[in-house]
C-alpha cells in the first residue's frame, strides 16, 4: 500500500512533530504555518495563561475564605439543623395523621362490607324464619291428617265391626229359626 504523505501540527510549547500513521517522523522538515493556525496558536496560549492565573488566583480565594467559610457554615448549620427536626416532626405528625385516615376508611370500609353482610343475614333469617313456621304449619296440618285418619280408621274399624255383628245376627236369626246354638261375640 502506498503511504500517504505525513502531516504536520503544532502542539502547544512543544513545537511542529511530522506524524504519519501514529508514528512521529523527527527528520522531516516543518512546514509554515497559515495566518490562522498562528492566530489560534495565540490563542491557545492566551488561554492556557488564564486559566492558570484563574486557578491560583482561585486558590488564594479558597485559603483566604477557608475559616470564615467553615465558621459561616457552622453558623448556618444549627438553625438548619433546627429546621430539620421541627420539619422531621411535621412530616411524622402528618404521616401518622394519614394513617389514622387511612385506618378509618379501611374500618368504614371493613363495616360497610359488616352491614351489607348482616343485612344479608337478617333477610336470610327473615326468609329462613317464614320458612320454618311454613314447615311448622305443615308439620301441624300433617299431625291433624294424621289424628283424622286414625279416628277415621277407627270409625272404619267400629262400622266394619257393627256390620259384621249385624250381619252376624241376622245370619243368627235365621239359624235360630233354624235351631242352631247362639254364638257370643264381644265388641269393644
């Protein structure tokens, strides 16, 4: 491949290097700089000075208003620190106020759900109550089935029995006529 030819800068206080590729050529000649490069040239410098005078000047600064900094400081701190607690004791008083609120709506909440569970409760009981004297009236009207039915049967029974010893003498009578010996039938 063919190397392209090397390039010259200028680094500030070191003076013009040839670099090629990364690598600096130290045999090959300066080239002269443009009017611009010059005037940037300056500049830099410029620059660089000021900055150097504005640190140092910036230090003297710092060591002038070291201890009236600090003392300043201190001063400022313990109202400061005053400000914190009483705003730490603001905000925990306000925190503990937002959870009482929240506690009660969580209890209104909680009874609200108690009352529409209880008022469910009271009309299952109302309903479970008709229901219960419904069955009790059944339970009253069965037994008086019942009761009727074994008069009834009984009456059955005493009828049945009044027609058998009907029909019994009848038949009797008949044999009486006849000559047959009487038979005696005991009735409750």
């Amino acid at each position: 491949s063919a190397a392209s030819p090397p390039t010259f800068v200028q680094a500030p206080g070191r003076g013009l290097r040839g670099i090629s590729h990364g690598v600096v050529l130290a045999a090959e000649a300066p080239r002269k700089l443009e009017a611009w490069e010059l005037e940037r040239l300056e500049q830099e410098r410029r620059l660089e000075a000021i900055c150097k005078r504005s640190e140092a000047l910036g230090a003297q600064y710092k060591e002038a208003v070291k201890e009236d900094w600090r003392q300043m400081h201190r001063l400022e701190r313990a109202p400061l620190e005053k400000l914190q607690k009483q705003e730490l004791k603001r905000s925990q008083g306000l925190a503990a106020f937002e959870q009482k609120r929240c506690d009660r709506t969580v209890q209104r909440e909680q009874l609200a759900l108690f009352d529409g569970v209880a008022l469910e409760e009271r009309g299952d009981a109302k309903r479970y109550g008709a229901i219960a004297r419904s069955a009790e009236r059944c339970e009253k009207a069965a037994e008086e089935a019942r009761r009727r039915r074994d008069a009834a049967e009984e009456a059955a029974k005493q009828l049945w029995l009044s027609t058998a010893m009907i029909s019994v003498s009848a038949g009797m009578g008949r044999s009486r006529e006849a000559g047959a010996p009487e038979l005696a039938v005991c009735v409750p």
